[in-house]
C-alpha cells in the first residue's frame, strides 16, 4: 500500500441570500454533491442548526494523495465551460463563490500546493476566491 503524504477534499460553492437552485443546476448541466436553502434545519452531530444561506456545491470527498490541488484542478476542469453561467448568477442574485481545499499533512515534509493558471483563471472570472483549510496530522 502506497503511503501518501496528503488526505485531501474539495468543493466549489455559490451561496448567498437566495436563488434558484434547482434552475442553476438545470442551466449548468452539474447535479451537486450539496444544495440547500437558507432556513432550512439540519443536525450536526447532536444539535440542530438553521442555514444562514442558500448554496449550490459541487465537490469531491477526502481522497489520499501526494498532490492536493488535483481536486481543485478537477472541479475547475469540469465547471470552466459554465462560467458565464455562473457569472450570470452571481451577477443577478448577489452571490459569492469559493474554491474550498482542505488539506491533512500526515508526513513532515511534502509537495507544495500550486495553482495553475486554468484554477486562477476560473476564480477570476466568477470573482471567486480560493480557501485553504490545513491540518497537520503528523504527530
């Protein structure tokens, strides 16, 4: 078994006050992985919370790797030809959109995490920003 330096995942979310989601997914040709509207209830761990915003995501779940952007560099591949689509919303409902990686180290040393320019590109177009979550599980 091939031992890897990095547990990654990564998600691409628009969110804000409302829109219509199912009318997003419907124009973008991308069903995803989470949607949900401000209001509505859900449970984390133990307690029960409200939405504070409505959010269409599109993301994949923790993977072990050696190289963390591939994620983020998927997701864009697969959502760079709707830009415009998702300019559209942004512009029309007021939204906000994020890159989200959240990365695990679990060996001391490991790659760098690099960007290429088609990712940079994409968060410049829908006026996206990039988020990095980083923990290290090396003990």
């Amino acid at each position: 078994m091939e031992d890897y330096c990095t547990e990654t995942r990564a998600c691409f979310t628009l969110f804000g006050e409302d829109f219509p989601l199912e009318e997003f997914t419907r124009e973008i040709g991308i069903i995803p992985t989470e949607a949900y509207r401000k209001g509505e209830a859900f449970i984390r761990g133990k307690t029960k919370h409200v939405r504070f915003e409505t959010a269409w995501e599109y993301g994949v779940d923790y993977q072990m790797t050696d190289y963390p952007e591939e994620q983020i560099h998927n997701i864009v591949n697969t959502l760079y030809n709707s830009i415009e689509i998702i300019k559209k919303y942004v512009d029309d409902y007021n939204l906000r959109c994020k890159l989200v990686t959240v990365v695990c180290f679990n060996c001391q040393q490991t790659r760098g995490l690099v960007m290429n320019n088609k990712a940079i590109e994409f968060a410049n177009q829908v006026n996206g920003e990039f988020e990095f979550d980083i923990y290290n599980n090396n003990n």
